[in-house]
C-alpha cells in the first residue's frame, strides 16, 4: 500500500510538472557578493517587465503531443529552471501579470540569464550567466501545440473546457474562445515559421537582434486589427551567445556589436525596451492628430512595463560575478596575472579586457570603457544590422534632435530606435500628447500657428536635461566590410564586424564563448582556429580543467557543428581572437587559464 502511494506521487509530480517544485533538490547557489540575496533572487526571477506571450489559462490547458501538459517538467525539456516562488508554477524568468482570472503569460530577462551548471554531480546556480536553454525548440513546440487544439475538434473541445472552467465562463462561449485563439496564432504562426532557421540555434544560443527586429516590425505596424507586416519578417539565421548580466550596468557600450549606449538608467531602459519589444512585448504604435507632438502615440497599445524595467535594472546593478568555488594554484594563479597584464602584442589581455573607467560627461556617471573591434570573429550578426522593413504606422515618424524622418522603407534598426526613443520621451514628457499652452513650457515647447489655420502646433525647441542623454542611445552599425581584418567607417559610423571586448570578471562561467558560442571552453580559446573543436555537445555539464562545456552532456542531443576562417559568415565561424595562441608558451596558458578561474 505504501509502495502505491509513492507511485501515485510520483506519477502526479510527472503529470503536474511545474506545480511539483518540492520534490526536487534546490542548487547549490554561487557566491555572488553580499548584494545577490535570496530576496534579490527571488525578485530577480519573476519581475514582470511588460512581456504578453499567451493567456495563461491557455498555456496551463495546452498539451504536448504525448499528452502530457505542456508545462510539465516546468519547460525543463528546453533548458528552463524550476521556480519554487511562482504563484503559478512557471518557469524561472516567465511571468504572469494583469488581473486574474485571465493573466497573460510572458517572460523577463532572468529567463535567459540565469544558468545551471553541474560539477562532479552537483549542480550549481549563476544567476545573470547565459541560460543553457533551447528557445527555438519552444518556439516551434508552441507553434505545434496551438495548431493541434485548432485543427484538432475533440483536442479543441478539452482545451476549451479546461480554460472556461478556469476563466468562470460558460459552454456558450467556446466559438469566441477559438476566434481569440484563431487570432492569437495567426500573428504567432507568422513570425515563428518564418523567423526560425532550418539549422537550429541550439540551447544558450539565439538570434536576439534579429528576432526583436521581426517581432517589432513584422507584428506591431501593420494595419489593424492584426497590425501584421509578413514580408518584413526574415529568417533569424545569426545566432549569439546570451551574454552575462553581472557588470553590465557599467559598461560604456552594450549588444555584442557595441550599438547601444549604456552606463546610466535612462540608456538602460533603452537597452531593455528594445529587448521587451523582441520578447512578445505589445507595441503596436498608431498615428495621431496633428498637434501630437511626436505624430505617433507610442503608448497607445503598448505593454512595456516601465516600472518594472526599472526594478529590473536596479537588481541587475546587485549582481556580482560568481566566485570561483574549486582549488586553484596560487603560484600558478599568480604567474598568469603576470601574463594577463602584458600587452596585446605579446598575448597579454588587459589592454581590451581591463578596468579603464571614465565619466558620462552629462550625468557625471562611472562607466567602464568596453572596446567595440574587429578580431576576425563571425560576421553573420552585420547581416542583420543591415536588414531592412516597410515602417507601416511609423512611415515618416521622427523625435525632434534624436532620429531622422523614417523613409516607407528604412532600416529595422532605425525604426526599432525610433520605437525605443518614441516610447521613452512620451512616457516621461506625458505633456507630449496634450495641446500645451503653459508658459512653463516655453522653454521646451514652440506653439505656433499652424500654415493651414489659426490652430497652434507643438514642436519640441529642446530635449529636456534629464532626456538629452538619449542623443547617444543608438549607434548606427557600419557598413558589411568586403574583406577580414578592414575596419574602415564613414564618419560616426560604429566599426564594422566588430564586437564588445568586456570586462572578463566572472568569465569562466560563461562558456561557450565568442559573441556566437562557437568555442567550448578557455582552454580551446586559447587554440587557434584550425585547432579549436570542429563539433561539440552544448548543455550544462562543466569541466573545470578545460574552464568551460565539458565533452560529455546528458540534457540535450544537440551538437553544434562550427566552421573555420574560410566560412566568416556562417553564423556557426569559430574563427578570429587567436591572442596569445602562438605567442604564448604552453606553462603560460596554463597560468593565464588559472588567474581568469579567479576573476
């Protein structure tokens, strides 16, 4: 008797998935400074930032095609971590917001910056590393388990009574139930199958930049009621590394390409903005009356939850690089200080990937300067930078003193800062979308008589103090150079096929590496290309020695196939940084490997 009630447990631990949190071992949490608390933590993991995938009581009634519910195993299937504290049984880093009994389901940040990695057996907790999770693989799942419930009757009909009985609504309204979901899948059916690549990302790798640039201009600026624009939408086929979070905050430049201002929370919002828009954050802009001073109402129907993005921000700022847990050699870590700290010429690292500060000359604030250059690495990701789209609602929009009229068709990347900047300056100037006759204002504001009438226009004379910083918000990626190794830029142009050289604190627990994940560990990093691995599994499972992922993996049956310098462009290149491959000796490798265990 006893032997079948622990059956009948375990069966419904299976079967419930992420409502089943007690039975499984928490992780061994990485020292990560005296600000990363459990509170920290647990905020951290569930702060809505604005993100609107699916109704939640859909996602809890949706199945897998072996019938067990799609949120069984709380998505561990893809990577994703358990979350004790979700009220809801979801995922580290997915969210539900808005008023019960329908919430909406989305995500943040820590979704895809928190990672488990496991050692000898054990698994450990870094939170703000690079998620080991396979987001293509639960874009297409969804895709499939929607089109089931609709092409499906009987699938449609359990799926209906499970969410109406949830929702407190009656049998009557399941035709209303399956035209909400007709229209959610149709603009979710666009993107992912014509977004996502026929060579898979894998798990710790996506094209972020391009799927923000499809979701913003495929999803959010067409005509209504859809506001769907398919033709802008490309195949994603530029997949990067998540990158880590701890530091972030300081760096002078973010986006591996080095586009986006950073250092003060204005730019971060504007940094964060644009990732809400590319995570199923709702934005849908709409053209407004002539005397609305920006033309555009940005927050129409937007969904971006400020607030949150703030907080966001702010327990990002806690976040200190994990410390090294496992022995290390002091002589050994010593001697690679010594090779850290010589100049590039001779292998050393600390001229790309040292502390250098300086200030913000507006806020006065301390950032740390992050090179933005071209070492030879894959260029997929400029590819996507040069992408253009029709702008739709956005067709001639523009922010006084910060972005230029936006052409019928324009770069993505121009109306994506366009969209950002848009929906900052009316956020904080709420006055934006009022006729403003306040002398105040004056000093901000132009109202004059319009050439068509005696009704007065609003112009913006200057940027606020507090908003001038947004000037330098976006950079302007450069052109796709034609040859490896040129850098050469019109004037304020970013360098080309370039990337951001960090601050190496906490590196070792970011692997794979390069901007792509195309390396596996530091050691192979310090190999030249033709030496680096061909192929190699991607999952959890670290090896200490190597710094980085070990051989041998159990969560995923993937493997990533990399190509050499004679394919740049594949996405997948493990070319380029070969620093200190040939110069330095193999005891200097090893020191050097020792001391970056200890940053």
């Amino acid at each position: 008797m006893k032997s079948s009630a622990l059956l009948a447990s375990a069966v419904m631990v299976a079967i419930l998935g992420g409502h089943a949190h007690a039975a499984e071992t928490a992780p061994t949490y990485m020292d990560q400074g005296p600000n990363w608390t459990a509170v920290t933590r647990g905020d951290f993991y569930k702060q809505d930032q604005g993100s609107k995938m699916i109704p939640l009581p859909w996602l809890q009634a949706l199945q897998q095609p072996n019938g067990m519910p799609f949120l069984a195993d709380h998505l561990g299937r893809y990577g994703y971590l358990a979350n004790p504290d979700s009220p809801d049984g979801l995922p580290v880093g997915f969210t539900a917001s808005g008023p019960a009994p329908v919430k909406i389901a989305g995500m943040t940040c820590s979704a895809c910056h928190t990672r488990d990695i496991t050692v000898a057996g054990t698994t450990y907790r870094v939170d703000g590393g690079p998620a080991f999770t396979d987001f293509q693989s639960f874009l297409a799942d969804l895709d499939t388990a929607v089109s089931h419930i609709l092409t499906d009757g009987p699938a449609f009909t359990t799926f209906a009574n499970e969410v109406l009985a949830q929702t407190g609504a009656n049998s009557e309204d399941a035709t209303a139930l399956h035209q909400e979901v007709q229209a959610w899948y149709l603009r979710y059916h666009t993107l992912v199958s014509k977004a996502l690549p026929p060579k898979p990302w894998g798990p710790v790798r996506l094209d972020a930049v391009g799927m923000i640039f499809n979701r913003l201009t495929g999803l959010d600026l067409g005509p209504p009621p859809s506001c769907l624009i398919p033709e802008n939408i490309h195949v994603a086929d530029a997949p990067v590394r998540y990158p880590f979070l701890w530091n972030a905050p300081i760096q002078d430049r973010t986006q591996w390409p080095g586009f986006a201002a950073n250092g003060n929370d204005l730019l971060a919002l504007s940094r964060n903005l644009g990732e809400v828009y590319g995570v199923f954050g709702i934005f849908e802009p709409t053209k407004e009356s002539w005397w609305h001073l920006l033309r555009i109402n940005y927050l129409a129907n937007n969904s971006a939850n400020f607030d949150g993005l703030n907080t966001l921000e702010t327990l990002v700022k806690k976040i200190g690089p994990p410390k090294w847990r496992w022995p290390v050699d002091p002589a050994l870590v010593a001697a690679g200080k010594v090779v850290f700290d010589r100049p590039q010429a001779t292998g050393g690292c600390v001229e790309c990937h040292g502390i250098v500060k300086k200030s913000d000359p507006i806020f006065g604030n301390e950032t740390w300067v992050t090179p933005v250059q071209n070492v030879g690495t894959d260029t997929r990701e400029y590819d996507v930078l040069a992408w253009t789209a029709k702008t739709g609602t956005l067709d001639g929009a523009s922010i006084p003193f910060l972005t230029a009229p936006l052409k019928a068709t324009d770069k993505a990347f121009n109306t994506l800062a366009l969209s950002v900047i848009g929906s900052i300056l009316q956020y904080y100037i709420p006055i934006a979308r009022l006729a403003v006759e306040d002398t105040r204002l004056k000093a901000i504001f132009d109202i004059k008589a319009k050439i068509a009438g005696d009704a007065k226009a609003i112009q913006l004379k200057s940027l606020p103090p507090n908003l001038r910083t947004l000037q330098g918000a976006f950079r302007a990626p450069g052109p796709k150079e034609k040859s490896l190794g040129t850098t050469t830029t019109a004037p304020g142009e970013a360098p080309v096929n370039a990337y951001e050289s960090r601050v190496l604190e906490g590196i070792w627990a970011a692997a794979p590496y390069l901007h792509n994940g195309s390396v596996p560990t530091l050691s192979d990093l310090l190999k030249t290309a033709a030496e680096r691995p061909v192929r190699f599994k991607i999952g959890p499972a670290y090896d200490i020695d190597k710094v980085g992922i070990a051989a041998d993996q159990t969560k995923f049956d993937y493997t990533l196939e990399t190509t050499d310098c004679s394919q740049p462009n594949s996405g997948d290149s493990r070319c380029g940084h070969e620093y200190g491959t040939t110069t330095l000796t193999a005891d200097e490798k090893k020191a050097l490997l020792e001391y970056l265990k200890t940053l």
